[in-house]
C-alpha cells in the first residue's frame, strides 16, 4: 500500500493559505449606496461608512481601501497599529468627479485622518475640511494627525490632498490647527516616538488657522526624524508656517508654491509665519521654490534658519513681497 507524505501535503496547504492570506485586497466605501454589512470587495456591493467600518477594519499591506468620488463623510477615519510592514496600504479614490471629502466640521473630532502608530500608509486623492467656525468645543483642528508613541512612523505617503479650511472652534486658539501634523507623543521620554520616510506630495493646503505642515520632534534631541520630503506642494493663506520642522535629518523642500504664510484673514489665525522654518536640522536641501507674501511681526521671512541647523543648503529660489531669508542663533555649516 503507498504510504501518503501527510507532512508534505501540509507543508503545500500552510503555504498555499499563507499565500491567500497576503493576497492584496481592494475594497470599496460608497456614503451614498453603501453598506457596512456589505464585502465591500466590489462598487456594486461597498462599505458605507468611514466610522466605524474602515477605521475598525485591520488592512494588510498592499489593500486598498478607495472613497467613492463626489461623496462626502462627516466622520473621521481613525486608525490605530495599522502597518503594511513593507507594503503601502493605499486610502484613495475611485469614479469620475470631485475627489471623496471628509468634513468633520459639524464634529468635535481632532481631525478628518488620524493616524496613531501607524506605518507603510499612503493617503491620496481626498478632500479634508475641519471648521468648526465660532461653535463647538475642540481647541485643536488637524486635515491629517500621525502621531507616534514608543513607536517609529515610516514610510507615510499624503499626495494630491485637497485641505482647507483647518481651524479650531474657538476664537483665539490658534496654537494648533495644522494642515497634516506629525506629533509625538511622550516627549522628553524613553517612550517618545518619531518618524522616518515622510512624503508629502502635490498637495494644495489653504486656510489653515497655524500651520500648513508640522513636523515636531523632541526639543531635547533624544529623538529624530529622519528623510521628509516636501515636493510640489501649493500651501498659501495660513497663519503661521508653509513647513515647520524640528530635529530632523535629511530635508528636501523642492517645487512647492508657498505663499501668505503669517496670515490674519481669520481671527483664529495666528498671524505671523515664515514659509519655512526649522531648528535643529541637518542635512536640509530647500530648492526651486517660490515663496512670497510673509507677513507678520518679528522673525516672518522666506526662509528662517533658526538655531542650531547644520549643513543647509538654499538655492534657487525665488522669494517676493516679504523678507527672503532670516537667520537666527544659527550654529550651521
């Protein structure tokens, strides 16, 4: 009687349903047809809501998960350790018309995307407003929040994003209300986190009550970013800084439009900004830019290299209607 290879054919079925269980997945959210209790793996029978279906699903690396165009969400996508560990998982869009919006502005959510602990994550081709106008209770307004705690960031991608209209509901908060923000949390501690790889990518930010992109580290150093990259974006009208960027190394800033930074169009705004402004950076590369119309008092410029940067490099750019460059406390080669 032949003898069958039981530990072979196993070996072949853990492999086959390994292989199954990475296979990359596509699904789809409809606000208008959708519904939660749906696969979502098809147009014809998709997912209705962003809360809490998508933001309590667990991607693998290499999903997409793709808004139905011309739909609009008032309720935010969370996530929380959701990683693609070496393969992006995509949020875009899918149909003909005006790209998926989330509007948040009639919640009292901290922003449209939040983004704790996650990583391999590319956000693209969406709309995110956040204004509460002069009602609600939430001091703190983001289009896009990723924060990290313990944690290291990576490989984040927000491209072709439309984000405007980013302000907290009270008058005369206008400390935080970012376009995308990366915010550690536990700073000044072992458990700190920080970030590597951030892209940000052709993407128009306007109407920002502080500032347009943030990308805070630890004021004392124990932690860095590492490669944020700044290209092609148009980011004007906000209250504070196009970029603002502490302890990071390798910094590109290249082909963006920034203008009227330092903005007071709204009461909520901050009302001084310069276009770029980081303090202890290395390895930063700002070129091809065009930067007009800071305003402000004090330090409001083009540029501002504040204290100790090293190795920056600022070529061909082209700045009008306000200071070009300020340079403070510099420390840098």
């Amino acid at each position: 009687m032949k003898q069958i290879n039981i530990t072979g054919i196993m070996g072949v079925c853990a492999l086959m349903t390994s292989a199954m269980t990475l296979q990359a997945m596509t699904y789809y959210v409809d606000n208008s047809i959708g519904n939660d209790s749906n696969a979502g793996t098809s147009p014809s029978a998709p997912w209705r809501s962003l809360w809490p279906k998508v933001s309590q699903f667990t991607p693998n690396g290499g999903d997409q998960i793709l808004l139905k165009c011309g739909d609009t969400w008032g309720w935010p996508l969370i996530w929380n350790h959701v990683d693609g560990n070496g393969k992006s998982i995509l949020v875009g869009s899918y149909g003909a018309g005006a790209p998926p919006k989330i509007d948040v502005s009639a919640q009292d959510y901290l922003g449209c995307i939040m983004l704790t602990n996650c990583s391999y994550i590319t956000i693209s081709n969406l709309a995110l407003t956040a204004d509460s106008k002069t009602s609600g209770v939430q001091p703190h307004r983001y289009g896009v929040q990723v924060v990290a705690t313990n944690y290291t960031s990576q490989y984040m991608q927000f491209e072709n994003l439309a984000i405007n209209d980013i302000y907290p509901s009270l008058l005369g908060t206008q400390s935080d209300g970012q376009g995308i923000g990366f915010v550690p949390l536990g700073l000044h501690t072992a458990k700190s986190g920080t970030f590597a790889h951030l892209w940000v990518l052709n993407n128009c930010i306007s109407d920002i009550a502080d500032c347009g992109i943030y990308a805070l580290n630890d004021w004392w150093g124990s932690t860095i970013t590492t490669d944020i990259r700044l290209i092609s974006n148009t980011i004007t009208n906000v209250g504070k800084n196009a970029f603002f960027g502490t302890f990071a190394d390798s910094v590109y800033i290249a082909n963006n439009d920034f203008e009227w930074c330092g903005s007071t169009s709204d009461p909520r705004q901050a009302g001084r900004g310069s276009t770029f402004w980081y303090q202890n950076c290395r390895n930063v590369v700002a070129e091809n830019n065009f930067l007009a119309h800071s305003r402000g008092s004090q330090d409001s410029s083009g540029l501002h290299i504040d204290n100790s940067n090293t190795q920056v490099l600022y070529q061909n750019n082209v700045s009008g209607k306000g200071a070009a460059l300020y340079a403070g406390g510099l420390g840098f080669g």
